[in-house]
C-alpha cells in the first residue's frame, strides 16, 4: 500500500478510536432530553447530538486523511467527493429514533470506501459497550474477538431483522419468505447482530442511504455474509445520489434462497 493509501487495517484502527471519541460526545447527550427536530422533506429527526458527532468525526478524521473525500448524513452533500477515490462515509449517530427515546441500540457508524468498495468500518455502541468493527480482508470483530454468521440455509423460520412493511408479499414475486421477524432501529445494529450469528437476515427492500449501510455491509460481509442490494447486485458506494437500492444480508445460503423468492418462479 503506498503511503497515499494507508492499508486497510490502519484506516480500521482510526475508525475505531474516532467512534469511540464520537461516542464518548454522544453520551452527553443521551437520556437528557437533547434539542431535537425533524430534517425537511420527511427526512427523519436529528439531534444536537447528532451535529456533535459530527463536527467531532469531521475534524478528526480529516486532520488524518486529508486527501480523503466526505461524506455524512449530517453534512451537506458537497459533489466533490466524487472526484476522491477514497472517501470517508459517516452515521454520526445511526438509530437516532432509538437514542431519543432512550433505547440502547444505537451506534457511531464510520466507513471508509475506496473505488466504490467499502474497505475499514467500526460501528461503537456506547450505550451497550460494544465496538464491532472490519478490514477488508482481515475479518470481523466485535470487541476485537472474531465473529462469524450463523450459517442458516434454511428459510423457514429463519431469524430476519426487517420491517413489517419489506415482507409485503407483493415485493416477493416468489412469495415472501417465511422467516420469523423481529426489528431493530439502527440498519448498522441489525447488520452486526447477523455479522455475530445473534440473528440469520436483515432485510429491506426500500432504497438506502450510504451512510446507513455502508460500515455495516463490510462487518457482514467480513463475518462471512453474503451482503447485496435488494435484487441482488454489488453494492457501490461514493455514489452521486448516495444511495442503495435495499439491501438483503445473510449467510450465503440463506441469501441465495431469499433471491430466490425476489424473482417470478419458474414456469
């Protein structure tokens, strides 16, 4: 790696230490009635908390890697990040519904992609001590042991992480899959807990943010998942609109099978 473009595993040691920083900030705020209001165009609340974090995420890690682009959901999109070939994508807080109502499952999500492939994620939980975090090509962890996926294959009764609305049979030209479904807040959490085997899929089917998919997808991805976008093509990042079509997470039997069902059956 040339010493324009730190290794992987350096850029994962950085995320690392700046979610935890991020995270320290946003436990100021949390269960503290923090200032609080709703972005335009049905956009979803943010917090004071949330501009903390990332003014904080910001001057740190662009002090580090200057020559890396930005990207965050609580900046201002600028479109000369489409000119980096690296840039840094950034969830100041992801789950921000969840840490206004004082729930746990929240998270720091930092991810840095190069040439569209995300290559160093950390994903700091604060409120429940958790750090997991991933290399390209060196694994996964969750507070530095490895994790891995919990090898399902089988569709029924599989343990998916998804809203009610992604199961609409009428999303599932195959038939929706008869998996049993729970919900978390954050898409970052509910991609870990299937990267550490503590469910088998997450699922949505609606167009995603970069800044909500991308340090988790490499977690999962690391741990051995198969991880796609909602039809099944790879998920590119740094991209003018920032977005993925869904997303389906899953070891990779599972996620064959769950394709499977996105598709007309055969005649």
């Amino acid at each position: 790696m040339s010493p324009d473009h730190p290794a992987p595993g350096a850029d994962r040691a950085l995320l690392e230490e700046v979610a935890r920083e991020g995270g320290a900030v946003a436990m100021d705020f949390f269960r503290r009635d923090p200032r609080k209001w709703e972005k335009p165009g049905e956009a979803g609340p943010v917090t004071e908390a949330d501009l903390a974090v990332d003014v904080l995420a910001k001057s740190r890690l662009e002090a580090a890697r200057p020559d890396y682009g930005w990207l965050s959901e609580e900046t201002p999109d600028d479109a000369a990040r489409l000119a980096s070939e690296t840039v840094f994508i950034v969830d100041p807080i992801d789950g921000t519904r969840a840490f206004i109502a004082g729930e746990t499952g929240w998270c720091v999500a930092l991810a840095v992609a190069r040439a569209g492939v995300v290559t160093a994620a950390a994903a700091w939980f604060p409120a429940l001590g958790q750090l997991y975090s991933a290399a390209l090509g060196e694994g996964a962890t969750r507070d530095g042991a490895a994790i891995g996926h919990s090898g399902r294959g089988a569709l029924a009764g599989a343990r998916a992480l998804s809203g009610a609305a992604q199961l609409d049979p009428k999303l599932w030209p195959g038939g929706a899959p008869p998996v049993r479904r729970a919900f978390r807040p954050s898409l970052v959490h509910r991609m870990c807990l299937v990267a550490d085997g503590g469910a088998d899929a997450v699922i949505t089917l609606r167009d995603a943010w970069e800044w909500d998919v991308a340090a988790g997808a490499l977690i999962a991805a690391e741990a051995g998942c198969a991880v796609s976008d909602g039809d099944g093509a790879a998920l590119r990042f740094n991209a003018p609109g920032a977005r993925s079509r869904g997303l389906i997470a899953a070891p990779p039997a599972l996620h064959g099978a769950l394709l499977a069902l996105r598709r007309p059956p055969a005649a």
